[in-house]
C-alpha cells in the first residue's frame, strides 16, 4: 500500500515539475531547439527504463522485431507529439496548453462510443462538451494567442489522436513499458540525426544561455523528469484503483500552479474558459458517484475497525 502511495506522490511531484521545466527552458530562456531537448529527454528515458530492466525492476522481454515494427507507426507520432508539443509550448501559456489538448481525449471518447454504440452517462457526455467548448472559446478568446503556437498546437494534437486512436485499434503483444522504451528509443534514433539535418546542433553552440548554471540545471533536469513522469505514469495508470482521479487532478494543480508561476495575461472570458475546462474534464474523468460510494466504503470500514477495538478493549 505504501509503494502505491509513494508512486503517486512521485508522479504527481514529477508531472508538475516537468510542465514547470520545460516552460522555463522553452519561454523565459527560450531554449527551441526540440530535437535537442526532447532528444535528451527520450535519451535519459530509454536509458532509466534498460537501467530498470537490467536491474530486475522492471521486465521489457516481449520487445521482439516484429512487435517493434508493428508499433512503428505509434513511435513515429510519438516524435510528432513531443516535438510539436515542445514547439507550441514555447508559445503557449500552460493552462491553453493542457486544457486545449484535453480535447483530444474528448474526441478519442465520442469515437469510443460510436464504435460500440453504448451511451454515456449524463455526466461525462456534459464533460465531453464543456472540455471541447472550453478548447474551442480558449482559442478565441486567449489574449496571449500566438498563431504559430496555435499552428504546434494543432499539429501536436493530431499526432496525440493519430497515436491514441493506433494503440486503441492495434493489437499488440507489448506492455505499456515496453511500448515507452520503443516509443524512446525510435525518438532517439531519429532525433539525433534530426538535430544536425535541421541545424540545431549549430544553432545551440551560438544559444546565449550556453553556460549559465541555471539553464544547465532546468535542462539536465528535464530528463529525468520526462523519464519518471511516463513510467510512474505507466505504474500509476495500471497499479492503481482510480488513475483518472489523479490524472485529472495532477493536471488542475499543474494548470493553477502555473499561473503562480509565470505571468500569464488573463481577461475574465479566459479565466472562465479555465473554469469550464477544469470543471468538465473533473466530469470527463471523476465518476463521482463510484467516487462517492468508495468514501462511504472507507468510511464503513474505519467504524467497523473502531466498534471492534472497543469491543476487544472492553473484553480485556
């Protein structure tokens, strides 16, 4: 129970961490050059997860040619997601950023649905349209609008439903681990290379933060945050009872803290879109009436411990 624990306090810590992170590097030191900071983050992912492996922590057997050629299309929008999604984040404030994006698993839902031609509950067909009307009105209403963040935006999300929508319709004999060593690896492969065809490398060596401690450390610090947000993500999605719970609710803290942060410029319409964001995606992910039932359940639970440690004290 307390390694459940520990791993949620660990992913929660290292998600909003990492959004922080990479924010600082990409905005306030402007850092753009994704081949190479996502390289690095994919580079230091792949490496903890064979470290793991090699360890005896974690088991990546099942990762065959044939599963690795099967899962190619995913890994390739993966690159697509992390570098599209680095360049609009460079733009873009972090609330836009998640709750725009949050929109993609709308969508992934609506699709889900139709192909089994089930019916949602109320409450998460009410989340579903505050999460795309909130994604839709950000977009018109966000003060800070930079059309080529948008344009990133756009294109990350496409990747990420391109990539959802693969790993909900293909079969595949990979766990998620191994999936995210695949997903690592290809990035590196591909990345590298990337990074000298597309001028970066260059372009780093004339960075003007180049040797400043504190650009080191925030990026030297990405990657072991990227790296520990996918695999406690991976052990918290598949080892917990309510991982949308605290998905929804990592992602709100991030969203709020992020506005502590760094300046974002608000007017009461985005303030609102926030709102409406948050509000349906807690719909989208947080059945409340499971979640009400489990507090009854603990709540019956810890009376009954207590009814039967008064009874053994009154025996003795």
């Amino acid at each position: 129970m307390w390694k459940t624990t520990l791993i949620i306090y660990i992913f929660s810590a290292s998600y909003i961490t990492a959004i922080l992170c990479n924010k600082y590097v990409l905005s306030v030191l402007q850092f753009t050059l994704p081949t190479l900071f996502q390289g690095w983050q994919t580079f230091t992912a792949a490496t903890t997860i064979f470290a793991a492996h090699y360890s005896g922590h974690l088991h990546i057997s099942r990762l065959t040619p044939g599963g690795v050629i099967g899962w190619m299309p995913a890994s390739l929008s993966f690159i697509g997601i992390i570098y599209a999604g680095s360049r609009a984040l460079s733009h873009i404030p972090i609330p836009m950023f998640l709750l725009i994006r949050n929109s993609v698993e709308s969508f992934i839902e609506i699709v889900r649905w139709i192909v089994r031609r089930t019916l949602p509950s109320t409450q998460k067909l009410l989340g579903s349209f505050l999460t795309v009307l909130s994604a839709v009105a950000l977009w018109y209403v966000d003060p800070q609008y930079d059309r080529d963040g948008y344009f990133w935006l756009v294109s990350h999300m496409v990747f990420l439903a391109g990539y959802k929508l693969y790993a909900e319709l293909k079969s595949t004999e990979l766990s998620s681990m191994e999936k995210l060593w695949c997903n690592s690896i290809v990035s590196v492969i591909l990345l590298a290379p990337g990074s000298f065809l597309l001028g970066h490398v260059q372009d780093a060596w004339e960075f003007p933060l180049l040797t400043h401690s504190h650009f080191h450390i925030a990026f030297l610090a990405s990657g072991p945050l990227a790296a520990s947000v996918g695999i406690t993500g991976i052990l918290v999605q598949e080892g917990t009872k309510f991982p949308d719970h605290i998905s929804c609710t990592v992602k709100t803290l991030t969203v709020l803290m992020s506005l502590m942060v760094f300046h974002v410029t608000l007017t009461t319409a985005a303030f609102l879109c926030i709102l409406m964001g948050i509000t349906g995606e807690v719909l989208q992910k947080i059945d409340l009436k499971d979640f009400s039932a489990t507090l009854d359940l603990k709540y019956e639970e810890r009376t009954s411990l207590s009814s039967h440690s008064i009874e053994i004290s009154a025996e003795t």
